[in-house]
C-alpha cells in the first residue's frame, strides 16, 4: 500500500456535482420509489401553486393532468394554476435551480419551506428521461404570454432557458403551466396523487382543483369557500428557536452596529433592556460591534438566552393562518360523506421558539366504513402528510386520546376503529419534519398535547352526538316494542272479557307516549348536563341520515355541500342540488377547461434530447 | 327474588286474587284489574308469586316445603318485563279459551294456541315452548289456580305396574295385567279422572331408572313381594307425584323411593319427600312426607360388597350440587348430612344398575327384601 499523500488527495478532492448529489440523496427529497417520485412531483407542483395564489390574493384554481408517455414508465405531468405568473427571467430559477426559493430564508406559514421541491422535480424528470421542464406562464391580460424550456446544467447547479417565445393567445389571463416528463408509477389507492388531491381539496376549501389521471378520468372539486385564508405575517425568529450555529452566523450578517441593537432589532420578543441584560451576563460589552463577537463569548451569550431564569415572552402567534372553523367544516363536507363533522381550532402555542396551531376535525358515519380502523389525515401547513404515518407525531397523539369515552371502539396501542376520519392540521412557521422530504411531523411534547387536547375536544362532542343517537333509538324502539305488546294485551283482554276495550287500547297507548317521552326527555336532560348543546355549537354540522327518509339513497344529503366522492369520477353522481356550490362530477373532457393545446398541435422540436 | 317494591301509593293497590272465584272467574278478574289500572294511568302490571329458593321455608310441622309471600312485579311499561307481562295475558287468555270450550290440552298445545307473529312480523309471541312453559306455572301461582283447574296438562310421562285396580276416564283397569309396559301416568289425576277401586298391595316402591323398572317388571318382582311398582322416568312429572300422595293417602300404604346414588337422585327423593322450590304451591297436595329413600345409599356398595368397578367418579358439578343440598334445611337431618358428606368422602356415585354387576336378579331377590327387611332406609 502506498501512503495517500495530499497531493494525491487533492487530485480527488473535486465539486460534487447536484446531479451527483440528487441521486445518492433522492429519498431524502421524496424521490425514492417510481411511485413516490410521481406523487412528489405533483404535490410540490400544486404546493408552488396553491402559495403563489394565496400570496398574490388570487382564489385558486388548479388543473393537474397525468398522462402515460410514449416509453414505459414515463408519465407526463401537468400542473396549470390561475396564479399571478411568473416573470420570463424569474422562471429558470425557479425550476432549474435547486435552493433558490423566497421562503427559506423568512419566518412565516407557508407550504414549502426550503426551495427545494420544484426544482427537485425538475431535476428528476431530466435526470430519468433526459427532457426539460416545458414553462408557459402570463402575468397579467395586457402582457402576452410566454413559454420556454428550463434545462439544469448538472455540473454547475445553473439553469438554462431555451426555445423561449411568446404566445400569442394564451387561455389564461394569467397563471403558469409546468409540465415534466419523468421516470414514474402509477397506482391508485393510498398514498396515490388522487388521495393527495383529494386531501387538498379537504384543507384548502378555498381551491378549486380539477384532475384527469392518465386512464382519462376526471374529478373534479369545487370551491366551497369564497375567501382566500388571511395571509399568514412573516416575523423575525424568536430566541428560543435560534441554534448557536444559525445565531453565529446572523452575528456575522447582521447589518446592525452594537451588539443590543443585534438582538433586540434582529429577534421578536426582545426588549432594548433585555438586550443589554443578555450582553452583560455573557460578558459581552453592550456595545460591540457583532462581527467581533468571539466564539467562546457566542457560546455564552446562547447559554444566556436559553437560561430558565431569563425570561422572554413567547413569540407572537398572530403570524399563524389557520384553516378556520367554518372552512375546516366546508373541506370536510366536500371531501368526506359522513353524518357527523366536528372541528376545533386551538389558540396557538409555542415549541422550541416557534409558534404553530393545532386544529383538528372529525367526520364520523355516513358512508365511512364503520369495521375499519379510523383514517388519520395529517396537514402541516394545509399539505397533506402521506407517509410514514406510524412516526408521526399527529398518528401517535391520535392513538393517546381513549376513544373509548365517546363510544368508539379501540385496541389498546392503536387508532380507534369504527367509521371514522380524524383531521389534523398543524400551521407553523416552521414546521418540524422529521425528514427533509416532508412527510412526517417530529415529535415534541408542545405539539403532541396540543393535538390530543383538541382531539380529545371534537372527540366529546362526537361522543355526545353518538350517546343522543343512541338515545333516540332507544325511545323509538321502546315505543314501537311497547305499541306492538299493547295490541296482544288489549286483544287479550278483549277475549277473556268478551268485550271491545276501545278506551282501554286508548288509555294504554297514551301511557305508553307519556312513558317513552319521559324516559326520552330523562336521557336527554342527563346527555344535557353532560355538555353543551350541540345544535348551538358551531363546530359541529349534522347531516342527518334519517331527514329524508323518502331521499334515493345517492342523493346528496341536503345540508351538506354536496361532495364529490370516488363516486363522481365514475359519472355515477347527480350533480349537486339545494343552492350549496356543488362539486361537480366531470364526465366528459370539456368540462376540464384544456389549457393545453392538443399533442399535435405543440411543437415537436421542443422536445430536446440531452444528455 | 323477593321483591323490594316502593310503597304502594293508593291507587296502586296490590293486585289480589280472591281464592274463593274459580279459575275462569279469577282470570276476568284480572283482566278487568288490568283495565281498571289503564284508567287510573297506572302502568299495567301483575304480581307473581316469587318461585324462587329465598321464597320457599321448609315447615318442620308439616314437613312440607311451604311458599311464602314474595312477590314480583311484572309491568307493561318496563323494556325488560313488557315481553313477559304480554305472555302472561296471552297464556290467560288462551286458558279462558280451553276453560270456555271445555277442553283439556297440553301445555305443548297451549303454545301454539298462543304463538303468533307480532305485527311487526318480526317479534313471535314466544319463541319456544322453554319461554311458555314457565309463564303457565306464573300463571298458576298468581291466579291461585292449578294447572289441571286451568285444563291443562303437562306430556304425560311414567308407568305403574302392580296389584291395583283402578278407573280411568270410565274404564276399569287391572294393573297387574298391563305386560310389559305397564299403565302410563295422564298429566291429570284427579278424582274425576281417576278412581282406586281395590288393590293387594303392601308398599309402593318409587324406581328413577325406567330400565330397572321393567328389570323389576320383568322378574315380577311386585308380585312376589307385594307392591306396586311406580317410575317417573327421572325426576317424576306432576302427575305420577300426584298420583304417589294419593295412592299414599287413600290406600295408606308405605312409599320407598329407590333412586342412583348421586346429588340428583337424592334429590328426586326429596322433591317426592317434601316438595319442591319451583312448586312450592303444589306442596301440601303432592309432598309424602313419609316417602323413604331405600337406597342407593352411599354405605351400600360397601354393605352389599358392589365392586369399585361399576362405581363412577364425582364430577365438579356432582360436588358442587352435592354441598348444595347439604345446606337445604329439608337435608340437616343428621341421616342426610351423614348419607352425602359420605358420598362426598368417597368421591363416587353409583347407579342402580350398578346392582346387576352382582347377577342379574340381584336387585329383586336380594337387595331389596333384605333393605326392606332390615328397616335399612332414610
């Protein structure tokens, strides 16, 4: 063996390219299985979008279209949004850049976090077919819009634009088309783009989605909130959220002069006073420059903030845009035919520094299978979670809560099982992935009691709603078993007296109404001083089963927003009634609004072979 | 169990019989009380007698066991009784019809005579014979009525074999002349029905196995010695108890009751003895307080040299029924007490067919003339 020298080493010492980097690290990114890497694609597609539009005040509308390529296991993947466009040089950033993004370097409730996701997709899809991402975008009516390809230079992390050119009649006033090619599976089922699609319909009633899947059915969600969510406030990082590396390097970049004006200007919830009391007890003078802070000393001063005896308020959380109450129930409702919904909002909290809000919905009986487990939807920040569901934080407060109480059946260590779908979404500024591929929440005690405790909220109700179900059972039941003894008693009285006891049925029927009414009303003022009223309570919508008795069993129950289940894609369901915004079920294509010319049309030399 | 009602309010007065109506009058009673509660909005109810062990005292005078006063309510309006409450109407009513028509039926019959879909079509009236049999005997214990006084009558079972001879629904009936089957109990076996006109007979002698009956019928055992031969193939129906008080009474001769040696035949005896819990109200017309039990004993085997071979181990529920009947207070007799706690010891229950292992005719020339002989019983 020969000794490896530092000029040898050296000669190996060389930039790693992204390429390199991205296949050694796909699952880390989500682009670990064929199947996955579809799913990926498309979720962080619609996630660009969804935030695009909320961030330019635009009421969402998304088309996604797969389609199977030519080649085996390729697919074509498009995603149109009516978002606010994206400027022509803008553009191969965004999508040929890994890293580049406005969001990872702000404090604020987003969908992405680190700018990773669309040029990851990007990424894959050239790596795996060797095609560019195809971009057409318009930002406003007067501007024409434009298209181009996006190609990723491997070696140097540097995209490049190619073919751009305008267009002359674009169908969109504004909004941008991505479409991407790229080495994939398709199955239905869990974890598949239509269950993606299907959860974002139900976080995000605002928007409406439209969906063709490469078999060429349709489905369709309507909108059924006319608002936008309230834009989430971007706010500087509170102390207790700060590491010792990250608060180097902000020592290092700040623009402020003295070391106060660093921490009182540089973090929230930081009083000049404070400032100055932090500094001195790390043994800093007050008014030295950051820059100059030594190491040892960056090392006391963390010690300073995160001492029990200083006391810093915790961050504001008016930062936070939950879902609501109402739109919560609306999501549902669109997603989900069930009988009972309930939802709770929590205050926000605080973990680790950074404020996050838990709220919770619940959707219990309708057409949910009742011999199953229940279904645990997770949401961080309106993004639905699709794996690795036994490490999440949110499946494991789901599984603390004891069901039981509100009459579920549950084994011990494990989901309640009845016909049941537990909602969680939990909105941070920083949303603490157990992954950089985003799929499961880490676990911290704040977040973990924060969930069971709203939960166990929606969880009580439920269980009252089930009890007072129960309840009138019971009384109709007693009545009719009560109703039905009575003619045998009467007609045998009649035959041993040898007489007709007409006052006598009447006499017995009206004791059996006052009896049945009195045990009713016995139950019903004991379920009362159990909790409070449900029809008063505005997180809980009833679709009653039994109001229209007379109903054909697919009608769309009437006080719900009609929802397009599974069902509508197989043209199976009537178009909603009764004034609620319908979703519709989309049985022919041109009720998708095509923003793509057909295949012949487009031209075929945009279509560049690489690599 | 007994009852713990809540004091009655004035208008709930208790729903009482009077004794002296007979069965048809006692049963429009009822019914008219019933109405008479539906127009005082009182929820229709019946009280029955409870047939229950904590409502029975043994009465050491009569040596009968005795029913007392617990009652329970039955009423309409309550989920867990409106089913029965409806099936005690249904059976009443069923009973003034065969009263009315003046027939005689069993209580099989009774069943379909009351069973019917509801209106529903879902619900039967009752679901079994199992669920009608016992509304009758609540029907009897509460109307004060018997079962033959409400013409009805259970499936007959047993055989009588011997020299009697008697008159049953008019015709003259020698039953030393009945082969081998002997003359079948009826479930009814009254004096309108049956009538004793002379015998030559010294004991009867009360067989449990029917097989060791026709053993004994067959060597004509109560020839020889003198009896008649009874069985009630088990524990004996109403009517053979019957038919054993009266025969007892009437022809005033001795009843030995020869039964396995195990908790269950034991308490064959004793129901024959003094009656049993669940027709307590039968008692003072069915019980023989001079029945004695001749065996098998648990110190026979041993007497009688019987091989341990023929024996049989005591189950779980053998000891359990066993010390059961240890503390029923017909059983403190120090004879009892000693008999079972022996058994017990012993840890085995013989059958009466054990005695064949000894010779065919062992039973008949041996073991009884000399149990009968000796006085060797309980």
């Amino acid at each position: 063996m020969t000794r490896v020298t530092a000029e040898t080493l050296s000669r190996r010492q060389r930039e790693i390219s992204v390429s390199e980097f991205f296949a050694k690290n796909r699952h880390l990114l989500g682009f670990d299985s064929l199947r996955k890497a579809l799913l990926t694609t498309v979720k962080e597609a619609v996630d660009n979008s969804l935030d695009a539009c909320e961030e330019a005040g635009v009421l969402p509308e998304i088309w996604v279209e797969l389609e199977a390529a030519k080649d085996t296991n390729r697919y074509l993947v498009r995603i149109t949004d009516n978002g606010p466009g994206i400027v022509p040089e803008q553009a191969p950033k965004i999508f040929g850049q890994l890293l580049y993004g406005s969001k990872f370097h702000s404090l604020k409730q987003s969908r992405g976090q680190q700018g990773i996701g669309i040029s990851a997709a990007a990424m894959y899809g050239q790596l795996t077919t060797g095609k560019p991402v195809s971009v057409e975008s318009r930002t406003d009516r007067r501007s024409p819009a434009y298209a181009m390809q996006v190609l990723i230079d491997t070696n140097t992390n540097k995209p490049k634009a190619i073919g751009r050119r305008d267009l002359p009649d674009w169908h969109l006033d504004h909004g941008t088309l991505v479409e991407l090619e790229l080495e994939a599976k398709y199955l239905k089922g869990r974890q598949s783009v239509e269950e993606f699609l299907h959860q974002v319909a139900v976080a995000n009633p605002h928007a409406t989605l439209h969906y063709r899947s490469p078999n060429g059915e349709t489905e369709s969600w309507a909108r059924t909130v006319e608002q936008n969510p309230t834009a989430p406030q971007e706010i500087k990082p509170h102390p207790h959220g700060v590491e010792l590396g990250v608060l180097m390097k902000m020592l290092q970049s700040t623009r402020h002069k003295t070391v106060t004006r660093f921490l009182s200007r540089d973090f929230s919830r930081i009083s000049p006073q404070l400032a100055g009391g932090l500094a001195k007890r790390a043994g800093i003078n007050p008014k030295a420059r950051p820059n100059t802070v030594a190491r040892q000393t960056v090392d006391a001063l963390y010690k300073a903030i995160n001492d029990k005896k200083t006391r810093i308020r915790p961050p504001s959380t008016d930062c936070l845009s939950p879902i609501g109450v109402q739109e919560l129930l609306a999501g549902l409702t669109r997603g989900v035919r069930a009988e009972f919904y309930g939802v709770e909002t929590r205050r926000p909290a605080v973990y680790r520094g950074n404020p996050f809000q838990v709220e919770v919905g619940l959707a219990w009986g309708g057409d949910l299978a009742g011999d199953e487990l229940a279904k645990v939807l997770r949401f961080a920040n309106r993004v639905p979670l699709q794996y690795y569901a036994g490490s999440c934080c949110i499946t494991k407060a789901v599984m603390d809560v004891s069901w039981r109480n509100y009459g579920l059946t549950q084994s011990r260590g494990a989901l309640p099982s009845g016909p049941l779908i537990v909602l969680v979404h939990l909105a941070s500024v920083w949303v603490p992935f157990s992954s950089e591929s985003k799929v499961a929440v880490a676990d911290y005690d704040e977040i973990r009691k924060e969930i069971k405790l709203a939960v166990q909220t929606c969880g009580r109700r439920l269980g009252q709603y089930v009890r007072r179900k129960a309840r009138a059972r019971n009384e109709a039941r007693r009545r009719e078993v009560f109703n039905l003894y009575i003619e045998e008693v009467v007609s045998s009285v009649e035959a041993i007296t040898g007489k007709e006891q007409k006052l006598f049925r009447d006499r017995l029927l009206a004791i059996s109404r006052r009896k049945t009414e009195l045990a009713g009303m016995l139950e019903e003022a004991k379920g009362a001083a159990a909790g409070d009223d449900l029809e008063a309570c505005e997180n809980v919508l009833v679709v009653d089963p039994d109001a229209e008795p007379d109903a054909e069993p697919d009608a769309e129950p009437p006080a719900a927003p009609p929802v397009a289940a599974e069902a509508a894609a197989d043209g199976e369901d009537a178009p909603g009634e009764g004034g609620a915004p319908a979703a519709e079920a989309v049985d022919s294509p041109e009720h998708l609004p095509p923003p793509i010319p057909a295949e012949a049309e487009r031209d075929p030399g945009s279509q560049l072979e690489l690599i | 169990m007994a009852s713990k009602e809540e004091p009655a309010t004035p208008e709930e007065e208790r729903l009482r019989i009077p004794a002296r109506l007979d069965a048809r009058a006692k049963i429009e009673h009822l019914a008219k009380k019933t109405i008479t509660m539906a127009r005082r909005e009182v929820d229709p109810y019946v009280d029955i007698p409870s047939r229950t062990l904590s409502n029975v005292t043994f009465s050491k005078r009569k040596k009968i066991i005795e029913m007392g006063d617990a009652t329970q309510r039955r009423s309409l309006f309550n989920l867990n009784q409106a089913r029965k409450y409806m099936q005690t109407l249904l059976v009443a009513r069923g009973c003034t019809q065969l009263l009315d028509e003046q027939k005689t039926t069993s209580i099989r019959d009774l069943y379909y005579m009351t069973k019917h879909t509801l209106a529903d079509g879902k619900e039967n009236t009752f679901d079994g014979q199992e669920e009608s049999d016992p509304i009758i005997e609540d029907l009897e214990v509460t109307l004060g009525a018997l079962r033959e006084e409400l013409h009805l009558f259970a499936a007959k079972r047993g055989s009588v074999v011997g020299p009697l001879t008697l008159v049953d629904a008019g015709d003259v009936i020698d039953l030393s002349r009945m082969g081998s089957g002997g003359w079948s109990v009826p479930g009814i076996v009254e004096p309108e029905t049956i009538r004793f006109v002379g015998h030559g007979a010294k004991f009867i002698l009360l067989v449990e196995k029917e097989a060791v009956w026709a053993r004994l019928n067959e060597d004509k055992f109560w020839r020889r010695h003198e009896c008649i031969l009874v069985t009630g193939q088990g524990q004996p129906p109403r009517g053979v108890r019957r038919l054993l008080f009266r025969m007892v009474h009437e022809l005033n001769l001795p009843l030995y009751v020869f039964v396995d040696n195990d908790p269950w035949g034991y308490y064959i005896h004793s129901v024959v003895k003094q009656g049993s819990i669940g027709l307590a109200f039968e008692s003072k017309r069915m019980a023989v307080p001079r029945a004695r039990f001749i065996g098998l004993s648990s110190f026979d085997p041993a007497a009688y040299d019987l091989s341990e071979d023929v024996s049989i181990r005591l189950n779980d529920q053998d000891r359990a029924r066993a010390r059961e009947i240890l503390n029923y207070e017909w059983f403190r007799a120090r004879p009892w007490q000693k008999e079972i706690r022996n058994m017990l010891r012993t840890g085995v229950k013989w059958e009466l067919e054990a005695l064949s292992s000894k010779g065919l005719s062992f039973v008949t020339e041996e073991f009884l003339p000399k149990k009968i002989a000796d006085r060797d019983w309980i």
